[in-house]
C-alpha cells in the first residue's frame, strides 16, 4: 500500500511517488491508468499541476488542475464552514432561595431566549447566613424552574451542592 500524504495536505507533481496513477484530466474526464512521469508530462503540456487526489486507491487517483486555485478553493470552503458553526455558551442565571414571583418570572424570561439561542443555562442558586438550614426550599425553587423549562430543554446536570450554592445545568432539546 502506499503512504498517505504528508501532513500539509495532498501530494502534487514530484512528491507522488508510485509507478502508476488513474488520471483524471482538466476537463474531469477519467483517462485511465498511466505512468506517473507520462501524466505529469501531460499535466505540464496543458500548464498545470498533477494532484493526488484518492493516496488510497489501487492505483492511486491523480487530477490534472492548478494547485494554487486548489488551496484557495479548500481555504474559502474551511473558512465558509467556519462561519457557519455555532459555539454554544454556558449562560448563568443567578436566583435566590426566597425569589420573589416577578424576578422569577423576569429570570424565565431570560433563560428562555437563551435556550432559544441554542445555549446551556447554568442556574446558581446562593444560599446566604441561615438560609443553607433551609436547602429543601432551594430544591423546591429549581424544581420548579425544572418543570416549566422541561418543553424546551433536558437536564443536562441535575441539582447538586457545591459549596454555599446549588447548581444545574439545563441544555437544549
């Protein structure tokens, strides 16, 4: 078997170095199997690089083309790709134990158009003073939390203590 192209992408005129190819010409017409110097004379004749474009294949497959129009054609494409990918983010909602009805509401708000973003929600609930003797009303709150966002998202991390606060992590659907 032959070796896959180096690490800086395909092999292109003398760097191929097996006894045959299956040429492919500049127009993309199939040619058929030929020595590699007899393509590279015909890939030179028409002012043009010879590309190993299959490394793997018996024989391996070479294209007649410019090499230069080739790299920047696969730059714009990666670039393209690049463009289009979404990073999701972790966003933090910070509540309190004893939320009151329109914060709560002002909060889901909130962690609505997040999800509806595409990203996770991280939500932190801060116990302060006394408040830590009272853990079940905390649970109670990101139940609820929990509940209302179940149509939009699944637990990604369920409620769980970490220090003097209680986090969870919801992600979208």
């Amino acid at each position: 078997m032959t070796a896959p192209p180096n690490r800086d992408g395909p092999r292109v005129n003398e760097d191929i170095r097996v006894p045959q190819v299956r040429l492919i010409d500049e127009e993309g017409e199939m040619q058929g199997v030929m020595s590699t110097r007899e393509a590279l004379q015909r890939a030179f004749a028409v002012g043009m690089d010879l590309l190993e474009i299959s490394p793997n294949a018996d024989p391996p497959v070479a294209k007649i083309l410019d090499f230069g129009k080739f790299k920047y054609e696969q730059q714009k494409k990666k670039n393209e790709a690049r463009k289009r990918q979404k990073v999701i983010e972790i966003k933090e909602i910070k509540v309190r134990p004893n939320i009151d009805e329109n914060d709560y509401q002002v909060k889901m708000r909130a962690m609505k158009s997040f999800i509806e973003e595409g990203d996770k929600v991280k939500v932190t609930l801060r116990f302060r003073g006394r408040e830590m003797a009272h853990q079940d009303i905390g649970v109670r709150v990101l139940e609820r939390i929990r509940n209302e966002m179940d149509a939009l998202t699944k637990v990604e991390q369920m409620p769980r203590m970490e220090n003097r606060q209680m986090v969870m992590v919801l992600s979208p659907r």
